[in-house]
C-alpha cells in the first residue's frame, strides 16, 4: 500500500511546493509594483549662480552681437543673470582654453566655425583640442559672409570691382580677424578659385577692420551683412557678393559667389554654444533646450537678425554635423595654403 501510494503523496507535495513558489513570486512581483523602482537619485539645481558667456572677439564683433542678442532671453528662461565676457586674442583660442577648462558648470562659450573645428589644425601648441575638450551644445545661427572693397574700387558694379581686385595682384591686401578664422579661410578659398592675390593683413576684429577699409589702408574683407551693409548703405564700401550657396535674407539684392563666376567658395559664418566637455549632461542638455527655445522665439530671432544673424535654432546633433562639415573644408584650405595661427 505504501510502495502504490507513495508516488501520488510525492506528486501531491511537489504540487503544494510549486503553489507556494508561484503565490510567493506574485506576491514579490505585487509588491514590486506597488513600491516601484529604486527612487533616481535627485539632480542638482542648476544654474545656482550668473552664467557666464565667453566671445573670443572684441566687443561690436559678430560673434559678440549674437552672444548679447540671446542673453537677456536665456537669462529670464535660467532664472539667473547673463554675463558676456570678452576675451579678445589669437583668433578666438584664448576664449576656447577658457572655456574647455572650466569647472564651475556656469561657463560657457559663443563661438565660431574655426574655434569649434580647426583650431589644433592650426596651431597644434594651443591648450585645448576642440573635438575632445569642447562639447557642442546648440546651434544658434548662421549668415554668409560679404566680399567688400574700399569706396575706391572702379567700376559701376560688382563684376567690375571684383576685376579691379584681381588686377591689383599682390599689391592687394585684405583684413581678417586673424589667422584662421572664417574671415580668413574663407579669403582664401575664395582667391584659390578667382584669381585674386591680395595679401592678407590680420586685425583683431571686424570693426578694426572695417576702419581699415574706411581709411583706405585695406582693399577688401569677407564680412558678415550685418556689418558690411550698414557701410555700403552709406556708400563707404562696395559689396561684390556673397559667400553662401543662395541669395541671403540678410542681403537680398547681392549676387552670389557662383553667380559672378566663382565656383566652389560656398561657406557660412555660424555662431554656435558649447560648454567643457566635463560639463554634466544634464546640465548640457538644459542649456541646449533653452537656447533653441530662446533663438525660436520671434523677439530673439528679430534681435538675432539685426544683429546680422539668421535664426538656426539646431541640437548638438546639427552643431556637430556643421563641424564635421566645416572641419572638411577649411582642413583642405589649411593644408592647401599651408597656414599656421596666429603665434
């Protein structure tokens, strides 16, 4: 009797076993979902203090007019005053080591193509590499540059000024911010392709350089249109064409590079924000939510565009994208003209 019925008890306990775990491991699993995960630990407040916005370039610059067209709005979204800060000096690199060594989480930079992209490309003795110790943070926006001559330049229009320049050969000199820089790049992209040889003088900024011009002292500069077409308005200066692919809203009436016979010399100004690249991502990403939302707004974006700015509100996803690009051709003209930064 025991040998028939033994298998059934073994059967009857291994059944109560099996319930049991299986009640146990719902009751586990219900109480899981009332209490729920482990609580994330709680981010910090941020900003807890003014944030600071360093330009590379002095103050009436381009980059300087983008930093403050977007500060007071940043300023109302962070809860916390904006501060620009100028730290003008060897094409922008200086603001960049600044900025990359930064550990306040309350500094961030307003900076250019060049000090973004090719910065070590040109001066591999700088104290920062921008691919590793710079995080993009938001695109804030774009202009094509202007090709500009003294009031001097003859002819009645801009193929005319455009062959005055190349005819003046390398008695020609033309200003830049400094070596490196758009200005200067983009020059020279522009000369590999027309056959100008102007020689390139560099300033400290564009409004040292739009004096230069003024004085007779230069023959031409790329320029941003919110800068050059305040003095061609005037009369002062002559713009022969812009830089980007198509026409700009910032300069309607002005041909292109590639409609005067210019081929190949496309290239854009931008103004973009990135922070160290230590800054916590958290923080990273309320700033770029905040710049995009800033630059989106009709205010900014009118403050932006009289500033000389085409509003390109974009995430650090289309700022490096930019880099990548611009890094490709200002590289080729870097090694094409062999050109070192300023020392």
């Amino acid at each position: 009797m025991n040998a028939v019925f033994a298998p059934a008890r073994v059967l009857r306990a291994l059944l109560l076993v099996t319930l049991c775990t299986s009640a146990y491991s719902q009751g586990t699993l219900l109480a899981a979902r009332k209490t729920g995960p482990a609580a994330a630990p709680a981010v910090a407040a941020w900003p807890t203090k003014p944030v600071k916005l360093v330009i590379g370039f002095p103050p009436g610059s381009v980059q300087d007019l983008s930093a403050r067209a977007i500060s007071e709005r940043l300023g109302k979204e962070l809860g916390q005053p904006v501060i620009v800060e100028n730290k003008a000096g060897a094409s922008g690199t200086i603001a960049g080591a600044l900025v990359s060594s930064a550990t306040d989480s309350h500094t961030f930079g307003v900076m250019n193509n060049s000090q973004l992209t090719i910065a070590k490309m040109l001066n591999p003795a700088i104290q920062y590499d921008p691919a590793r110790d710079l995080a993009p943070v938001a695109l804030i926006g774009t202009t094509p540059m202007v090709l500009v001559v003294g009031a001097s330049a003859a002819g009645k229009a801009p193929l005319d000024w455009l062959s005055w320049l190349r005819n003046q050969g390398n008695k020609a000199s033309y200003g830049s911010p400094g070596n490196g820089t758009p200005g200067h790049l983009g020059m020279e992209l522009i000369k590999s392709r027309s056959g100008i040889d102007a020689v390139h003088v560099p300033y400290q900024g564009n409004p040292q350089i739009i004096t230069a011009l003024l004085g007779g002292h230069l023959h031409a500069a790329l320029l941003p249109p919110g800068l050059a077409m305040q003095q061609v308005a005037a009369g002062k200066l002559k713009a022969i064409a812009v830089t980007s692919e198509r026409r700009s809203v910032l300069a309607p009436d002005l041909p292109t590079m590639r409609e005067i016979g210019v081929m190949g010399a496309d290239v854009e100004l931008w103004t973009a924000m990135a922070g160290p690249a230590t800054l916590p991502a958290h923080i990273r990403e309320k700033m770029a939510t905040t710049v995009i939302n800033a630059v989106k707004s009709d205010e900014t974006r009118q403050r932006l565009l009289s500033a000389g700015w085409q509003a390109s509100p974009s995430n650090a996803e289309g700022l490096r994208n930019r880099m990548k690009s611009d890094t490709k051709i200002f590289g080729g003209i870097i090694m094409m003209r062999n050109i070192r930064a300023d020392l």
